[in-house]
C-alpha cells in the first residue's frame, strides 16, 4: 500500500542559500540568494521518494559588496531583469545510507538547463513548540559556471582569471510540512 502524499513548504526564515567562488584564484568569495522557496512532495515521511521543486530570485544575490552584486544582477552573470529566477527541478533522492541522499534534477540559470548531482545530508524530524512538524537538510555541491552562460571574466597580468568557473553550492534547508 502506498503512503500517503506528504507537502513540504521550505521555511525561508531557518534556510539559507549559499555559494563560494575563487577570486584572483588565491581566495574566495562568498555569497547567499536572500530569496528563495521550495517545495517537496514525498509519500510518508520517505524523501527518497521527494519530488522537489526550487527557485531562487537571482535579484536577491548578496556578496555584502553593492557594486559587486550589481555586476552579479546585470548581462555580464544572471541577467536578473531578464531571466529572474534561478529554478531547480528535482527529479530524483537516493538514499546513499548514514542519512546521505545523492539528489539529482535539472538546474536552470538565464535560458540554460543542465543536470546536476547534490549531496543532501539529512538532519532528521522534529516538531517546534508550536507543533509544526519540520525536516532538515544541508545541501552541497558544484556546478561549473560557463556551463550555464555564466562566462564573464578578466586575465590576470600574472596569468590565470579574476574569477573561477567552479561555484561550490551550499544550502542548509529546513521544510515544515504542510498540514493535510
């Protein structure tokens, strides 16, 4: 028998969104989407059976650095006035054992889709004081930017570029299921 149909809302106000990218290529960059939401629908409480779906807003983009994020916004990187979100489809959660799920699906960036492998680490089940049930996972991976048109960069007198084309991802998500 089948389990029954689980919704999962990401709680954006205990999630964060992050990345890392080399810089001069002898130090990194750091820096989080502030808007982002998700959602996952699994049987049960079973997330190898998730079917996810996530976006970001690419206008939501914080290094910290104002001039920074406006170059990261504009036709050089994400394009935000054009191409606004940043979407990742789920398509599939498989349960590697010690709580390490291999998730795969399709990441778009500007008109560009390509699929990636993430690892998700999950955290477990608990229920806050207000009886809300809630799911923790952090999320890692890489993806290599030029692959998705992201192909911006500057030579270095000394050789080597400005900026690295392999982004590190990171994600520390936290889902609170919908009551049914």
């Amino acid at each position: 028998m089948k389990a029954q149909e689980t919704k999962w809302v990401i709680d954006p106000t205990h999630s964060k969104v992050s990345f890392k990218v080399k810089h001069l290529m002898i130090s990194n960059v750091l820096g989080s989407f502030r808007e982002f939401e998700g959602t996952a629908t699994t049987e049960g409480d079973d997330f190898s059976t998730a079917q996810i779906s996530f976006s970001l807003n690419a206008a939501s983009i914080d290094t910290e650095v104002a001039d920074r994020d406006a170059h990261l916004k504009s036709a050089d990187f994400f394009d935000a006035e054009k191409f606004p979100k940043i979407i990742f489809s789920g398509n599939g959660m498989k349960d590697l054992g010690d709580d390490i799920y291999e998730l795969t699906g399709d990441l778009t960036i500007k008109d560009v889709t390509k699929p990636v492998k993430l690892q998700a680490e999950f955290g477990g089940i608990g229920t806050d004081p207000w009886g809300n049930v809630k799911a923790g996972f952090s999320v890692s991976g890489k993806i290599n930017r030029k692959d998705f048109g992201l192909n911006w960069n500057a030579a270095l007198e000394a050789g080597g570029v400005l900026v690295g084309e392999e982004i590190k991802l990171s994600a520390d998500i936290e889902l609170a299921k919908v009551a049914s």
